[in-house]
C-alpha cells in the first residue's frame, strides 16, 4: 500500500483494499484557541500524526479528517459547529463508509471536549439503533489519553488544556510551531480556577432554580487565554513517551477488538450489556 491516507489513494485502490481489509481511522479535531504558545490546529495535528502512526501499526488507511467539531471556547479563531451537527455528520460519514463494505471504524478524536464526546458516541449508539445495516459495523471511540497511563496521570495533577501533555507532543511532533517565548497563563486566580476544574470557563446563568430551566451558558470574560495547566513543564521526550504509550496499548487493544467483531460476525453471538440506570428520565 503506497499511502495510509486514503484521500491520497485512487478509487480503484480503495476498491482492492476493501478486498482484503475493511477497517479505516475516522480523525476529528477542530481549530480552537490553545493559549499564546500553540497554534489553532493543536488538537488536528494531535489526531493527524497519531491516526498516522495508528494505522501504519494497524496496516488500515485513514480518512480524510474531520476538521470541525464542537469546543465551547469563544477566543477568537475557535471554530465551534454544534455537537448534533458533527455528530450527525460522524454518522453520515459511516454510513457513506458502509455503504462501500467497511465494516471497522476507529474514531479518533483530537479534542478532548466533554459535550462533543458525549454526544457523538450517544448518537451513533442510536444511530446503529435504527439503522440494521449497521448492526454488524464494529464503532470504537478511541480517546489518546485512554491508552497513554501518563497522560491520564496529569489529570491528577490538574493538567488538561494547552498545558503539559498537548505542548509535549507538539514540541516532539513539529517543535517549529511551539512558541514557548509567548507562554502565557491567565490572572492566577483564574490560571487557578481553571485547573481546579477545567469546565469554569464557562457562566451559567439562568432566571430560575428550576432543574426544568435551559441555562445560558457563554465562556466568562475573565478567561482571556484559557490554558489549563502546566504548559512550562513540557518537553518532546514527554510526547514521545505519551506516543509510544499509546501505540504500546491501543494497538493490541484494537487488534483484540477486530478479531472479536469478525469471529461474532461469523457466529452471530454478542455481549449482552448490562443496562443498570434505572428511571434516566429523573436524571433530566
């Protein structure tokens, strides 16, 4: 195979691929503020090298990426597309795949944001709900920080946004677009409010106490770069080590995952998952 990227195969070689293999990477990222020190596109570029890495691994090719999704953040060159629509786009993007005879999709997220997250593997559970043609699909939510025990670890540590793990692997990935001479954080108070608890960016405010209440939400006016961490602390050696992590644990994981799904194609048997939420509506 010349090329992993499928927008760089020709129809027919797709169409030979799909002969022997019918697994492909789904990235998604966004263009989103990720403080004074790191480019826009951070979380495309964490998903562009990883699928890369992941599929040379996997011998499956990619997608073209998905390059909008939903953040919440409000700094200018943050591009925030509602997380119904990209959701739904996801899922149009799966069908039109399915269509063609692929039968493994591996989502791979470069943005980390709770909403769009939720959302996506919520609508496409309902997705493959109604549509039986998808019923024999295998769809794997595959989070970077899910199989990098070191990233995970900074989340103890209050490390989440533009800080610590995301410089690190741009500063092993392509350290020319680092500007660490521009890091800046927040006033400490908010610098401090915001590890404490990364969701404070955004105001709430409602009319009522009602639980019944849609609030109206914004991003507060004191967050005016939105760092959530410890950018200073990053090094390349660190996001070569969250790299190798990651490909350490996600590739016989997902190789796992593939086998299972193709010998319950052949037999017909599946997990019956436990539904233990009892009355969710009381929950709303």
């Amino acid at each position: 195979m010349k090329s992993y990227r499928m927008q760089d195969m020709t129809f027919p070689e797709v169409k030979e691929y799909l002969k022997t293999n019918k697994t492909i990477i789904i990235p998604y990222a966004l263009s989103e503020q990720h403080g004074a020190h790191l480019p826009l596109d951070v979380d495309i570029r964490n998903c562009d090298f990883m699928s890369a890495k992941l599929a040379e691994k996997l011998g499956c090719i990619v997608a073209p990426t998905l390059n909008y999704t939903f953040s919440g953040g409000m700094l200018p060159g943050t591009i925030n597309v509602k997380p119904n629509t990209f959701s739904n786009l996801v899922g149009e993007i799966i069908e039109s795949l399915a269509l063609q005879g692929f039968e493994n999709f591996i989502i791979l997220p470069g943005h980390g944001g709770s909403e769009s997250l939720l959302h996506l593997k919520e609508s496409l559970r309902i997705l493959k709900w109604l549509n039986p043609a998808l019923k024999d699909t295998l769809i794997l939510l595959t989070q970077l920080w899910d199989f990098s025990p070191s990233w995970t670890e900074l989340f103890a540590e209050h490390d989440y946004h533009a800080a610590w793990a995301e410089t690190s692997l741009l500063l092993h990935w392509c350290p020319e677009v680092v500007r660490m001479d521009k890091m800046v954080l927040d006033e400490p108070a908010v610098a401090e409010r915001l590890r404490d608890d990364p969701d404070s960016y955004q105001l709430r405010e409602s009319f009522t106490e009602m639980k019944q209440e849609v609030v109206q939400t914004s991003q507060r006016a004191d967050v005016k770069i939105g760092v959530m961490g410890f950018p200073e602390k990053a090094n390349a050696a660190f996001g070569a080590q969250i790299e190798k992590e990651f490909l350490d644990n996600a590739v016989p994981a997902i190789k796992q995952a593939l086998a299972a799904a193709a010998e319950a194609r052949k037999t017909g048997k599946r997990i019956v998952q436990a539904d233990n939420v009892k009355m969710k509506i009381n929950a709303i």
